[in-house]
C-alpha cells in the first residue's frame, strides 16, 4: 500500500460507470410513437425513422422486435397516409380530372400505356372515352 504524498488531499475516486458507447435508450411513450406514426404516414421508410431516432437501422430493427408497439405505430402510419392520398384521388376524381381517372384506371382497371397517347389498349379515342368512364368512375366512388 502507497500512502499519498499528502494526507487528506487525496484526488476523490470516480465512482460513476463508465459511460458506454451506442445509442442512448429511448423510453417508447406516447409522444414517440405518435411521431414514429407521424412519420411512417408520410410513407418514410422504417431506415429514415432510424436516423430520426438516432439509431442504426439493424438497432433500430431489434428494438421493433422487441417493443410491438413501434410496428404497430408504423402500421397505423402508413395506413393514414393511403388512406389521405386515396382521398385525394376521389376529390380530384369528383371534380372530373380526367388525369386523376386514367391514373385510376391504370391501377385498379388494368389500363397500360402502349407508347399512344391517342388510344387506349382497345385502340378506341380516349377523348371519346373519357366521358363514359368519368360516368363510371361516379357510379364506383358513390
């Protein structure tokens, strides 16, 4: 044993431990999860709400095994943000954007674009067209 040069002054011990390297934890309350929702409704990917949180994509994978509220609050989100754009698509639907219609009909009614812009996949006008499918597209929304 080493007395110290002079009695009384020694340097106090550290008795604090150490801190680790990594991610700081994150308590998943409410006000975290109504912003992981928030963000997974704008349709981030679950890597892009990692970095938000400050954490590695492969933690941040760990921690949505972990904690099935984190999947569920994305689930919700994106849920939100079809259900928005769905939305907007029946508005501009209503207001006869026939734009709004052809993208419709592209995905949901097996339309394709065949390089024409004149004719659709049945070689018909799409002028002549647009009116009896703007008509049928009403009767589908109501």
């Amino acid at each position: 044993m080493v007395r110290p040069k002079y009695p009384g002054k020694e340097k106090p011990i550290d008795k604090e431990a150490p801190k680790k390297p990594g991610p700081k934890p994150v308590d998943f309350n409410e006000e975290v999860l109504a912003q992981i929702e928030e963000y997974a409704s704008r349709q981030w990917l679950d890597k892009d709400i990692a970095v938000f949180l400050g954490y590695s994509q492969s933690h941040f994978y760990a921690l949505k095994a972990i904690h099935p509220s984190i999947s569920d609050a994305i689930k919700r989100g994106q849920k939100r943000g079809i259900d928005a754009a769905i939305q907007t698509l029946e508005r501009c639907m209503k207001k006869d954007n026939v734009v709004a219609s052809m993208f419709y009909l592209k995905c949901k009614g097996g339309w394709k674009d065949n390089g024409d812009d004149t004719t659709g996949d049945d070689g018909r006008d799409k002028e002549s067209v647009s009116k009896s499918v703007q008509n049928a597209l009403r009767k589908l929304i109501k």
